[in-house]
C-alpha cells in the first residue's frame, strides 16, 4: 500500500505545510466551530440554573446534576433504554448471523445483490420504515388482520415495548450484518471444511470455529447497534406511544416542552457518559476474548 | 545528454540511514547500473534524483544545473517505475502523449511523435488499447516509449524488468540497452540482479546499507571486487580469510588457515595486514590426486569430494581442503568425480583477489 | 448430504430474516398504492390517489422541496470538504492524523438528538436565534461529510500513488496532476460519497428535529408531525420516493465503487 511520502522537493520551506495542511481545514474548522464548541457549551449549560424568564441563567450549580441522580423516574427512564437497548443488540446478533454468514460466503457476482439488500434500508431513512411497522403493527394493522384472519387472537404489538423493540431491531440490524459481515469474510472456509471433515456437527463447528473467529466484528457491531439503539428517539416515540418513555424522550420533552435547558443538557451528558463508561467496561472485558487469530 | 553527479547524498528516514554519502558522477551517455540487495538504498537514491525524496543532506546536479531544490516535473528526467505506473484511465497513445502535452507540444506534432516511438518500440497500431488489455511485456514498453519521447536528459529505470518472467525479461534486457544506445541517453538502471547489471552496464554502482561499495566496470566488479560483501554478493565465491605474508607488487602471499597461498591484490593492502582471499567456483580445477604438476603461480591443496550436485552442464562440488574449510568448485562434465575422492585443489595466483578482512 | 440439509436451513432462515428486513419498506409502497385509506389483507385495489393527495398538500410538497434544497446545498458542501480531508489524510502520517480522522467520523458515533441540542443551545448562546436553512445546513453537513470521507477514503486507499509521480515526472505539477490523474480516477468514490450525503440529509430527522423553523421544515419532521396524529398512507408517498432514492443510491454506488468498501469492523 503507498505509504505516505514525505512529500516531493521543491515545496517552499513553509511551503509544504501550508499547502497541503489546506486541505483539511475547512474540514477541522467546521468541526472544531460546530461540532466540539457545541458539545463544550453544552458541558457549560448543565452547570447553570434554570429558569422560566430565559432558558438559562448564568449562574453556576450542580444541582440540575443533582435532582437527575436523586430522581428514581429519571433512574427508570435511564434502565429501561439500557435494558432496550442490550435486547435489541442481542436480538440483532441472533438475527444478523445467518445473514453476515451468507453474505460473507456468497461468491463475489451474487454479493453486490445482498449487499444491496442490506444496504438499501439503511438509507431509506427511521423515520419511513418506522412507519412501514406502524402500518403491520397497528391493532388494525396488517399482522392483527391476518391473525384475525386465522382466527387467532389480536396482539397488541404497537404502542409498547415490543413494537419498539421489533423497530429498533429491525433498522439496525444492518450495522450488525455489515459488521459480521467483515470478520466472517476474513475466517477461512477451509477451517470450518477442515471441523466438519473432522465429524463436527454444522452447529459444533459455528460455536468451535466460526464464532470465535468471528468476535472483532461481532464485538464493533454490538457496540455499534447497542449505542445507537440507546439514542433512538423516533422509534420508541411512534412505535411506544407514550407507554415507553427512553432517554432521548425524556431529554427532548425536558428541551423542548419543558424548556429546562441546563437539566435537559445535564441529563444528556450523564446519560452520554454512562453509556461510554459501559462501553469501555465491555471493551475491556471482550478485549481479552478478540485476540486476532491469524 | 547531461551526465548526472551526486554529491554526498544523504537520506535520513528517523534513525535509519537508507543513504549515506553518496557521491558519483555518471559520464554523458552512459549506462549506469545502481545495484545491490533489497533495502540497500537504491531505489532512494533513484528517488532522490527524480525529486520524489529529498535529501537530508548533499546535492543532486543534472548536466550542470543543481536541482536538488526542483520539483520533479521541472527535472527533465524520464522514469520507467517498476509497476510501469500507466495511467489506467488513458489508453497508450494518451499515455504516450502525456508528457509531450505537459510540454506543450502542438497537437499534429504529438500524434506523429507518438506513432513514430510506438513503431519504434513494436506497438504500432496498439495505441487506442488500454493498459489493462496489454500484456507484462507491452505494457513494459509503452512505459519506456513515455519516458523516451519527452526527449529527457536522464533515463531512471527502476527494476523495470522485475515484473517479467525470466524469458521475457532476457529479450527485454538487450532491447533496453540497444534502445539506451541508440538514443545515447544518460541512463541509471536500479536492480537487484547482479547478472543483469553486469550484462547491461558500461559502470556498475554496488551499494550495500547506503553506502557505496565499489563503481567499477562491470569485469572489475567481478574480477576485482572492493570487499569481500561486494564479492560475494556479485556472483558466487569462496572467502578464504588469512594474513598478509608478504607483497610483491601485483602479488600477495597471504598465510591462511589451509596453508600458504598466492595471489593477486590491491596495492593499498600491506604486510601484516587481515585480509580475505576471494576465488571463484569456476576459477578452480581439480585434478587427481597423482596429477600434481610443480610449477610457478598455482596453488595446489588437497582435498576430498564432501558433496557433489549435477546441474546439467557442470558439477557443483564441495571440496574438503581440511582446517574445517569447504571450497565450492564448478567443474565440467568431463572430469568427473565421486564422493569422497582424494583430489588435489588447483588455482592460478593471477585469480585469486586479495581483500581487505576484518568486517568482510 | 447432510451439509445440503443444513444449507437449506440456513438459506430458509436467511430468507425469513431477509423478509423481515424488507417487509415494512415493501409495505409503505403498497400503503402508497393502496385505493383504500388502511392497508388491508386482500387489499383493496390500486391507486393513485394518495400521490395526488400529496401533491395537493401544501406542507407537504413545501418541505419537499425544501428538503431537496438543502440536502443539495448539504451535498455540495459535505462532498468538497469530505474529499479534501481524505485527500490530507491519505498523505499524511502522525498521531495529528488519527485525531483528525476520529474528529471527523464522530457525528456519526455520537447520538444524533445530543448533536441538534448541542447546536441549538450553541446557536442562541451565539445570539443567533432564527437560524433557518443555514443552521440546518451546519447540522446536516455535519452527519453527511463523515460519509463522504468514509466513502473517498477507501477509494484512495486503493489508489496508486506512483500514478500520480509518473504524472509529476512527465511535467505535470501538483494542480495538472490531481486535475488530470488523480481526480478521474477518484470520481467514482467522489460521486458515490456525494450522493450517499444527498440521502443522508434529505433523511436526517434528529438534527431537524431542533433547528428546523417556520417555513424551514425539513420533509422527515413534516411526516412525523404528520404520523402522530393521522394515518392516511398521504405520507406513505413521501416514504416511496425515499426508497426509490436509497435504491438509486446503492444501485449507483454499487456499479461505481462497489459496496464492499462499507463493510465495518473486523475484516
């Protein structure tokens, strides 16, 4: 692979920095003015006072920090996203292997179609296939009237956890694939070729040799699905009523409807490190399984 | 067609030192080989003369101009890259014509001048094909006919043949070098392969950890090498380490381990002095053990057959001459030997070298 | 024999799951189509009633063409920065390098709610309160460029420099050379990246969500706002020229640069 080069001769002394540092500030400047100085607002604002005149006083307190830890509701609101979010990034995994295996095994003329299929609801958007599931979900939707149909009994499957969970499954799955996706390509199908030759039985030889090989990617996707699923806003608001009430809900009501700026903030931050700190305690615990395996 | 000099060049990459004082100047015309083992620094050195690199230290002069501080496209150098680097997005006569464009060549004058080197080189009528629909050879070609039409100074080849099978790349050797006569243009041509160099070039250039070893003829650089690296590394060899017993203008009376030996020497090594004695596999004759004949300025020792290789038109022995010493001999069909034959050792003193020890 | 089994199984499971992933799109097509107001199973027939519908509706087509607009004012923006990083970037070494590179990418690691509230909060602490199309353009540029790096990034992983030194040695200076060599070469990757920031954007609902005003509504906050409170399938139709769009994405990307240069992690 070209490894970068220290550059021709003939760049002015200075020359060769500027030139070519050119190139990614617009880019720097972008994020550093739009993204990082937003984000450290947002840090000062937690520390500052409510209030009804304004959307904040400058005036310093740590209480906002304090009535979010001393509140059992915010507490609540706070486990019901992480416990959606780890059955979401377990339902996903279950679903997503038998598509990254076949997609990573199918011969390279057919992987552009799967890859198109995996693909393409990514960028239809939440919001649309949301709504898609409200259509089949609904009391009346399509699943109930085949249920119906059958003469089963209708299931109630919107307005609570489960239609959530179906929505937060279903658009992320993808990430999951994608991500398997990479590792399980890398893995050598003659090894497992090798395992059933040896007697091992298909689902022997997925838990002795494919899992195991397959852990980084598996590891990048549930981190992946896991935060994303957490910071979801559309799907438990349309698919969950008012009945599922996660962290992105509760922070754009207190932003937006209560207009409590710095508790809003302070609430998102916490959450924000609470779940980077989860993150870093999972890494570090799957980090002794996903030694490379070449 | 300038001459290229390189004064003390010097490249640094961290605490590695690929180039180290390089100075060579290469005579208007000629074909300079830059060869040596992989990471010796050659393939820098190229770079810096192209204007890819630039030196931590010397000065790169092209003819008379210095341009050490010039960007590659103001340096009038024509390179042949070892992936060829065509342009994938442009057929053969764009390629061609790339660098007649930069010069702002009319047009009309373009198109004939790349017809004329596409006949030249033998691809005519292939000029509307891609690179990738040529094969290894053509696209070896078309790469040369772009750096040969822009009419540049210098010539840089950097293992151009090393993509090519071994028949291939024999046919392609005498073509570069009649096309680099014809043209009697300035060229540097890097490599590994050391029968290459010594075919092609009116001067090779060995250089081994960024330093350079010897510039020489190429029959010097085999017959008499700098180093005992240079002479082992140029064709095969067998190192003989001793002291020096005496000296006596050309010849050297070195004291070795498997007795007193005679041979040739540079006139800087002096008595007392370590030194190695280089003589070639085929250089050495073995005879009968019986069939010793007295006579002035061979050296005969005995030995006894360890191991023996058929390679189709010679033997490849390994001689015993005791004192844990193997000598490699190459010896014909026609005198055959068996293993563990008692033979006596033979070699002319004029072919033996003398080099300086210690560090080999 | 018994592996052919365990193929079909697998094969039967993929196509279930496959199903699964496709249903709720397929779905809005037929909501979109549908001559009655509910999806119903035998459906009611045909029609293109909802279109009309939708065309008729102000706020609808309104914030469609808004939403063009600014994802196509977001594309132009996001793709020349985007390209420019991962120009720097390919050439670069050093630990400033891999800072620069995470910087970029984490819009996308960061919960895209916690971002439009970030630059809401940053906007009125500017003193800039109506902050319209341009405040949206900030914010989707934003989650959009971080494609458009990703996408060029690969692409020039797989180029080959010494292309680009030939071109130098022949004559050409740093402007020919990038004009004449390197740009044809990365267009592909250039072209995919652009049109992945098109959908991005014209998808983006948590940014909208906090910088999106009167008259500056973005077409995914319209349908929300929509969805809560009726149920005709009017914004189905929205929703099937979204599809139509993402499959014309990844079929185009697909054919340009291939779409194995999305696979993420491991491998």
């Amino acid at each position: 692979m070209p490894a970068a080069a220290p550059g021709p001769a003939g760049a002015s002394p200075g020359g060769r920095i500027s030139g070519q540092a050119l190139l990614i500030l617009p880019a720097l400047g972008l994020m550093l003015v739009f993204f990082v100085a937003p984000y450290l607002n947002l840090l000062l604002i937690s520390v500052f006072t409510p209030s009804h005149q304004a959307p904040y006083l400058r005036v310093f307190t740590l209480a906002n920090y304090g009535h979010i830890v001393h509140d059992p509701f915010t507490w609540q609101v706070v486990w019901r996203s992480l416990w959606l979010g780890v059955v979401t990034t377990g339902l996903s995994v279950v679903l997503a292997y038998p598509l990254a295996y076949h997609l990573a095994r199918t011969p390279r003329r057919m992987k552009g179609l799967f890859m198109i299929l995996v693909i393409s609801p990514l960028l239809v958007g939440v919001l649309i296939r949301t709504y898609g599931w409200m259509i089949l979900l609904q009391d009346t939707g399509l699943i109930n009237q085949l249920l119906h149909a059958v003469g089963m009994r209708r299931a109630p499957l919107m307005y609570n956890q489960t239609g959530v969970l179906i929505g937060l499954v279903h658009v992320f799955i993808p990430f999951m694939v994608l991500s398997l996706a990479g590792s399980i390509q890398g893995i050598d199908p003659e090894l497992e070729l090798e395992a059933r030759s040896l007697g091992a039985g298909a689902w022997r030889t997925f838990w002795r040799v494919t899992f195991p090989l397959s852990l980084p990617g598996l590891a990048a996707g549930t981190i992946l699905v896991f935060v994303l699923a957490i910071s979801s806003y559309v799907i438990p608001s349309l698919l969950g009523g008012f009945t599922v009430i996660t962290v992105p809900i509760l922070v754009v009501r207190t932003i937006t409807e209560l207009f409590n700026w710095p508790g809003g903030s302070a609430f998102a931050l916490l959450f924000f490190v609470i779940t980077m700190l989860l993150v870093w305690c999972y890494i570090r615990l799957i980090g002794r399984v996903t030694r490379p395996v070449t | 067609m300038a001459e290229i000099s390189l004064r003390g060049l010097t490249k640094r990459f961290g605490n590695v030192v690929a180039v180290n004082e390089l100075t060579l100047t290469f005579a208007s015309g000629e074909l300079v080989a830059l060869l040596g083992p992989s990471g010796c620094g050659k393939t820098t050195t190229l770079r810096m003369i192209a204007g890819f690199e630039t030196p931590s230290h010397g000065r790169v002069l092209l003819g008379d101009r210095d341009v050490t501080e010039a960007p590659p496209e103001k340096r009038s150098c024509g390179m042949v890259f070892q992936n060829y680097a065509l342009f994938p997005h442009l057929t053969v006569h764009q390629n061609i014509a790339f660098g007649l464009e930069m010069q702002g060549v009319r047009r009309a004058d373009i198109d004939r001048m790349v017809a004329e080197i596409l006949d030249k080189v033998g691809l005519g009528g292939l000029g509307k094909r891609y690179p990738r629909q040529l094969s290894g050879g053509q696209q070896q070609r078309t790469a040369l006919a772009r750096a040969l039409v822009i009419n540049p100074s210098v010539l840089l080849l950097d293992e151009p043949l090393a993509n090519l099978d071994a028949k291939l790349r024999e046919e392609m050797r005498f073509y570069i070098r009649s096309l680099q006569r014809e043209f009697h243009i300035t060229t540097l041509y890097v490599t590994h392969d050391q029968s290459e160099a010594l075919v092609l070039a009116d001067r090779v250039a060995v250089l081994m950890d960024g330093v350079l070893q010897q510039f020489d003829a190429p029959e010097i650089v085999y017959r008499r090498p700098r180093t005992a690296r240079v002479a082992s590394f140029i064709g095969l060899t067998n190192l003989i380490p001793g002291r020096v017993a005496a000296r006596a203008g050309d010849d050297v009376v070195l004291e070795t381990s498997i007795g007193r030996l005679r041979a040739r020497g540079p006139e800087d090594l002096g008595g007392g002095m370590e030194a190695v004695l280089s003589i070639r596999p085929e250089n050495i004759e073995l005879g009968r053990r019986e069939a010793a004949v007295a006579g002035d300025g061979v050296n005969r020792l005995r030995g006894i057959i360890r191991e023996r290789i058929f390679l189709g038109s010679f033997f490849d022995y390994r001689v015993d001459v005791g004192a844990g010493t193997l000598l490699r001999v190459q010896g014909g069909v026609h005198a055959v030997h068996q293993m563990a034959d008692e033979v006596t050792v033979a070699f002319d003193a004029s072919s033996g070298w003398t080099l300086p020890g210690g560090r080999g | 024999m018994v592996i052919r089994r365990e193929r079909l199984y697998l094969l039967l499971a993929v196509g279930l799951i496959y199903a699964f992933l496709l249903a709720p799109i397929v779905v809005v097509v037929l909501a979109a189509l549908n001559s009655g107001a509910y999806l119903r199973f035998p459906p009611d027939g045909i029609s293109l009633r909802w279109f009309a519908a939708f065309a008729h509706s102000r706020s609808f087509t309104r914030s469609l063409a808004f939403s063009v607009e600014l994802a196509a004012i977001v594309t132009v923006v996001a793709t020349v920065l985007g390209t420019m990083a991962s120009l720097w970037l390919a050439r670069s070494v050093g630990r400033f390098r891999d800072l620069m590179r995470v910087l970029v990418i984490s819009p996308l690691a960061v919960p895209g709610i916690l971002t439009g509230i970030a630059l809401l909060i940053f906007f009125y602490a500017l003193g800039w309160s109506r902050t319209g199309l341009l405040g949206l353009i900030i914010g989707h540029t934003l989650i959009s460029l971080p494609y458009v790096f990703l996408i060029t990034s690969a692409v020039l992983v797989r180029f080959d420099r010494t292309l680009e030194e030939a071109a130098r040695n022949l004559g050409a200076g740093l402007a020919t050379t990038f004009w004449r060599v390197t740009l044809p070469l990365i267009k592909g990757g250039i072209i995919s990246g652009a049109i992945f920031a098109f959908v991005t954007s014209y998808d983006e609902f948590n940014i909208s969500l906090f910088l999106s005003g009167v008259g500056t509504t973005p077409l995914p906050i319209e349908i929300f706002d929509y969805l809560r409170f009726s149920f005709d399938p009017t914004a189905a139709v929205a929703g099937t020229i979204s599809i139509a769009m993402a499959l014309v994405v990844v079929l185009v990307t697909q054919r340009l640069v291939g779409l194995d240069s999305l696979y993420l992690g491991g491998g």
